[in-house]
C-alpha cells in the first residue's frame, strides 16, 4: 500500500471493516433466526449485506492493488441490488403497489423545482407510477454488471486507466455512462419517497433513507471527488487516489454497521416465532433470485395485463398476481362484493 507509507492504514482500515463485518453478520443471523416477516426481512437482510461486503472488498483492495478494478466491481455491482431492494422494501411496507393505487387514489405530484419534476406533467400516484420507479431501480441492476465487464475487459486491454480523463481512454466514458444510469435509478427512488411518504410514514422511512443513501450515494460522491483531487495534483498518483478511496470506505463501515443496526433492528420481529438456529433455511429465501426475475418480467413486459397487487401474508411464496391491472381491486373487496350478491339474490 502506497497511500501515507507504511502497514498503519490498512491495519486501522483492517479493524474497522472486520468490526463492522462483526456486527453486519450478528446482525443478519438475528434476523434470520427471527424470520418473522419474509415479506419484508428479505430485502432487509440483503441491504445489510452492503456493510460486509463493501467493507471485505475495499479491504482487500487495499491489500491487492493491482486486482482492485476486480473488487472494485463487485462492490458496485451489490450496489446496484441494494437500490432494487430498497425500493421493494419500500413498496413491500406500503402493501403492494395495488395499495398503492387504492389508498393514494386522486393524489398527484405537481411539477416542482425542488423535487426535480418541474419538466414533466403532474404525476398520478398509481401504478403506473410505481412501474415508473421500478424500471428506474431495474435499468441500474442489469446496466451495471454489463459496465463492470465492459471496465474489466478495457482494463485488461490497457484501454482503462482510472483517474485518467483523456477521450481516448474508457475511464471517462464508464464515468458518464454510470453517473447517468446510477442518476436515474437515486431519482426513482426519490419519486417514489416523495409519492408515498405519507404511506411509509409508520416505517420510520427517513433514517432508513439516511443510513442506505449514506453508504452508497456519499461513497460514489467521495470517489469521484478524490477523482477530480488527483486531476488538480493534490494527490499525486492514481494508486494513491484509489487507496484513499478504499481507506475511507473501510473506515466509513463501522458507522454504517452501526447505523444499519438501528434502521433495521431485529428486534422488531422477536418474539412472534420460533428462533430457527442460524435460519440457513430462511437464507436459501433471501438469496433466491425469483422474486426479482419475476418483477422484471413484468415490469419490461410489452402488455400489461397482470399486476402483483398484494403478496400473500408475507409468506415465502411467489405474490398472487390479477388478470386486470385497470381494477385494482383488493381481495377483501372481491369477498365484500360476492357476499353482497349472494344476500341480494335471498
């Protein structure tokens, strides 16, 4: 390690991110021994995960200079996800986007230079709108492996210097096109807050925003800042500047460890079901895939005639999904109607 000379930075780096790896792992093993809530500890525990592996892979950075590009993408890459499950985290507290559409029926977003909506037409709070924030959250998920393996392949073919900003080089165009892309995918996530804020207000949804957007937007900030040092000289090589950035990430961990220890505490769900061991049966839940593929498929798909309006009771099971977005119906409503018929023909 070149950055301040000497073994004493990465050992500090070291202990701060093992100690916020500690308390990211106790944790998540608590959440899933009181797997309580599927619906909505799934996302939780994949958003904690950002902790111990932003902090493993800045460590090891650190140590392994020259595969850093490596773990640098990694990172990233999780990052991505964590803005997805942030956001279903977010419409899983709200009920579905089908309660979405009920409870916020006539609400609409008026343009606003504040919120950054001055250019477009008032914004209905409906489904539409979640399908709007999903695709901003989604295009970031799947746009930024492919840039990953697009930095890794110039990389390799010495044709990705990073720091260096010359138009010759894939540095300054990754920059760009992950500064649009990762825009994007903050600003859904802006609009949905804004568009639900009332919904979310008993999710203590503020310092949950605060702790997630601390970790991921002010470290992408943080590297581009030292980025644009090093252009003004005021670190000498890039080697330096990458090692800053890895220092501060490892060292910036044991707060968010902390911080996530308290936006998303286990101990909401203890005591409503049996402690699970270590819950390597609810972990197999949690890494499952199925979910997002699924959301995907609908969210991208050319016709629109289904619509996850509410999961069922926060089991481990797929959502129920409708045949007609355009009724957006609950299911309590559909008993209410039937029995109403039924005592209309007596």
């Amino acid at each position: 390690m070149t950055l301040l000379g000497g073994p004493l930075p990465a050992v500090v780096a070291g202990l701060c991110g093992f100690a916020a790896l500690g308390i990211a792992i106790y944790q998540i093993v608590m959440h899933l021994r009181h797997y309580t809530r599927p619906v909505f500890q799934r996302y939780i525990v994949r958003i904690i995960f950002l902790v111990p592996l932003y902090a493993l892979m800045s460590f090891l950075s650190l140590l392994m200079e020259e595969n850093s590009v490596y773990f640098g993408s990694i990172r990233d890459c999780y990052e991505a996800w964590v803005i997805y499950n942030f956001l279903s985290l977010c419409l899983a507290y709200v009920g579905g986007p089908g309660s979405v559409e009920v409870k916020m029926n006539g609400y609409v977003m008026n343009p606003s230079w504040l919120y950054c909506t001055c250019c477009m037409p008032p914004l209905p709070v409906n489904g539409a709108f979640v399908r709007m924030c999903k695709r901003g959250a989604l295009q970031f998920v799947f746009l930024k492996p492919v840039i990953a393996v697009i930095t890794v392949v110039l990389y390799t073919q010495h044709k990705y210097t990073e720091g260096y900003w010359g138009a010759n080089d894939g540095y300054l165009w990754i920059t760009i096109i992950y500064n649009v892309t990762y825009t994007l995918a903050l600003y859904a996530l802006l609009l949905f807050y804004m568009g639900t804020h009332e919904l979310l207000a008993p999710f203590n949804p503020l310092l949950k925003f605060a702790v997630v957007k601390a970790v991921v937007f002010l470290t992408f900030w943080q590297g581009l800042f030292i980025a644009i040092l090093q252009v003004a000289g005021s670190i000498q090589t890039v080697e330096d500047g990458k090692n800053l950035q890895n220092l501060l990430i490892c060292l910036e961990m044991l707060p968010a460890a902390l911080g996530m220890l308290w936006a998303f505490p286990y101990t909401e769900y203890k005591g409503t079901g049996a402690n699970t061991g270590l819950g390597l049966e609810n972990m197999r839940h949690v890494i499952s895939i199925h979910d997002v593929v699924s959301d995907t498929m609908h969210q991208f798909a050319p016709t629109y005639h289904n619509y996850v309006l509410y999961s069922n009771g926060g089991s481990k099971e797929a959502p129920k999904t409708v045949s007609s977005c355009l009724t957006w119906i609950s299911l309590k409503n559909l008993s209410q109607i039937s029995s109403h018929a039924e005592d209309s023909m007596h």
